[in-house]
C-alpha cells in the first residue's frame, strides 16, 4: 500500500470518532495505533475540534467575551497544529535519513509534512460536504451544487494522493532532497510580537 492508502483511513478514524461525540471539549481517544500512526491520528483530531471551533465563532450571536476567548483557543490550536506538522516532518526525516540525493536532486515547494496537512484538512472537507449533500431541507438547485463541489473535492483528493506519493518516492530514491524550516511566527512570540514588548518597556 502507498503512504496516502494507508494514512487516509486513520484520517477518517479520527474525524468519525469525533462525531461519535460532536463535542470540541471531548478528549482526544487513545489511537493505539503502531509506531508513528498515532502522531497522524492526533493530527486529524487537532484539525477536526479546530474545525468546529471555526464553525461556533462564526455564530452571529456569539457572546463577545465567548468569541475572544474562542479565538485564543483557535490560536492555540492553530500552534498545536504547526507543532505537530514539524513532528510528522520529523518522522519523515528519520525515515529518509540514509537516503543520499542524486546530483541533480530538487528541491519542493513544501515539506512532506505540510502536504499531509493538507491532506488531513482535505478529509475534513470531504467529510462535511457529503453531509451537506445528504441535507433534505435544500432546493434541488442547493444540493445540485452541493454535489458539484463534492466532485470537485474527490477530484482535488485523488491529485493530492498521487502527488504526495511521488513526492515520497522521489525522495526516497533521491531524485528530490528533504529541506525544512522550522516555523517562525514572531506574533507568538513576546520578545518578537511589539505589541507585547512594547507594553513592557513602558
């Protein structure tokens, strides 16, 4: 099986036990997955309670103080979230660490590690909008484009399959090289972010 056959159904594990709640304050389940599949599993979780987050913010009649506090929840989310991609990168790393490049070896424009956010992110999305096409109050001009962009998503899903296999076997067997930068966010950080700095000089 490729990399993309095997992650997708822990992907979709995650998402559906997530439902089996609906709850963006459940725990996360324990996986029990082997070796490093666990990392993968928590990574679709992070993204689907992330997910409804962004759903419960948008409400026109949030609290103010709720939807502050929701959006400093997001952030948080959002820095477990790059965490945990530099670790999937990690792991990567370590699988292709005897692997020398060829000569010619090129470089891509994104690491194994964010590829496969968008992977997991794309489940979600797949996810949602087949609910949406299974949603009987709609006009059938509604569902009609709801099933549209369902097409347009499996489309989407299938391309990024093939091309994070490749990307993974070019790198393997040298014909890319493996290059990561490691997250820089300087609003995250008070030495860096001037509106916290600035308040301590005064």
């Amino acid at each position: 099986m490729t990399f993309t056959e095997t992650v997708i159904p822990v992907f979709r594990r995650a998402i559906s036990d997530y439902h089996r709640y609906d709850d963006v304050d459940h725990p996360m389940p324990a996986p029990s997955y082997a070796d490093a599949w666990d990392t993968f599993y928590k990574k679709c979780w992070i993204d689907t309670v992330q997910w409804h987050l962004e759903d419960l913010i948008r409400d026109p009649e949030i609290d103010p103080v709720a939807a502050l506090e929701l959006k400093r929840r997001i952030d948080r989310s959002n820095q477990e979230r790059t965490d945990i991609v530099e670790q999937i990168d990690d792991i990567f790393r370590n699988r292709f660490s005897d692997v020398e490049p060829l000569p010619d070896a090129t470089l891509n424009t994104e690491s194994p590690g964010w590829a496969v956010d968008r992977l997991s992110i794309l489940q979600l999305k797949l996810w949602h909008m087949d609910e949406q096409c299974s949603r009987k109050d709609v006009t059938d001009e509604r569902h009609a484009g709801f099933v549209a962009k369902y097409n347009v998503l499996e489309e989407q899903h299938r391309d990024l399959c093939t091309s994070i296999d490749q990307l993974l076997t070019d790198i393997e067997q040298g014909r890319k090289w493996m290059k990561v930068y490691r997250q820089m966010k300087l609003y995250n950080d008070p030495t860096t972010n001037p509106v916290i700095y600035g308040k301590r000089k005064g």
